[in-house]
C-alpha cells in the first residue's frame, strides 16, 4: 500500500494530491528481503551492494552506461557555461561547469491511461490517504508550494544518496 496527502499550490490556487513516505528501508533490508527470494545470503548480497558504487562508478569514468534490468541506466552528462565558444576548435573540457550521473527509469508501455510507465511501479498500487502529522485536519494539510507539484521529488520514497551501505 503507498500513501498520498493533499497540499495547497499557492499558485494555481488548488488543491493536488502528493504521495508520502512512511520510512525508508536501508541496503541491510534489501539484503536481507533478497535473502529470502533466492538461494543468496544476506552476506552476499550486501557484499555485491557494497561493491555496486565502485565498479559502476569506474565504467562510467570508462564512459560506459550501467544498465540495471527492470530498474534502468545510468550514465555521465555535464553542464557547460551558459556562452558558448564560436568555433569547434575552442570546444574543451574548461567549458564544463558540473558533471553528473544521469538516470533514467526503465519503462513498459501501455499501463496507466495508455501512458507508459517505471517498470518498478506495480500495476495494482493501492493508494491509502495519510494525514498529516499535525493530525486530520484539511487545513493542516496545506503546505503553500510556489507552483512545485511534488513532495520530496514526488518519487514516492526514493531519496538520493551515496552507496549502498547503510
């Protein structure tokens, strides 16, 4: 079951749905949740974890993606300063201002209204309302939002973060 609240968009002056995270499971839950689906140990599994960050980040230095069946790909894109240089001669590296790991989600088609959707969405979700912590009142609920339509990402639990070890 996952879980949505309402939230006020200052705005457009109306009232959306935002989905909630209730806790966040750690790589030692993952492990041990996987342990329980294959013949794999907990062990193991936290040892190929913990091995994850430092292989996929030598093969995208090596400019290879990583792609994770069902989950998606990663791979390295940059930012450049905003002017550009007139000629392809003067194109280099100093140009780049940022770089960063890009992930994109794995998609299968034809789910939601015919739109296509991640792959690690399941197909019969149940949305349950969760109030918010202040308690049930409608106006609790409200967090005035400049026009963002989302709530931590809206990813629905997914937070960035480092490795896996946890």
């Amino acid at each position: 079951m996952a879980f949505y609240s309402k939230k006020y968009v200052k705005l457009t002056e109306k009232w959306i749905p935002v989905s909630k995270t209730v806790s966040c499971y750690d790589a030692h839950r993952l492990a041990k949740d996987i342990e329980k689906e294959s013949t794999v140990s907990q062990t193991d599994v936290m040892a190929v974890l913990n091995a994850i960050p430092t292989v996929m980040t030598r093969y995208l230095a090596e400019g290879h993606s990583v792609k994770l069946d069902g989950i998606g790909s990663f791979f390295l894109t940059f930012e450049c300063k905003k002017t550009g240089v007139d000629t392809p001669e003067e194109v280099s590296m100093d140009q780049v201002t940022n770089i960063k790991v890009q992930f994109r989600l794995a998609m299968k088609g034809g789910s939601m209204k015919g739109k296509f959707n991640n792959t690690l969405i399941a197909d019969d979700i149940e949305w349950t309302y969760l109030p918010s912590a202040k308690g049930e009142s409608f106006a609790d609920d409200a967090e005035e939002d400049e026009g963002a339509n989302n709530e931590q990402g809206n990813q629905g639990g997914t937070s960035g973060g480092g490795g896996f070890a946890g």
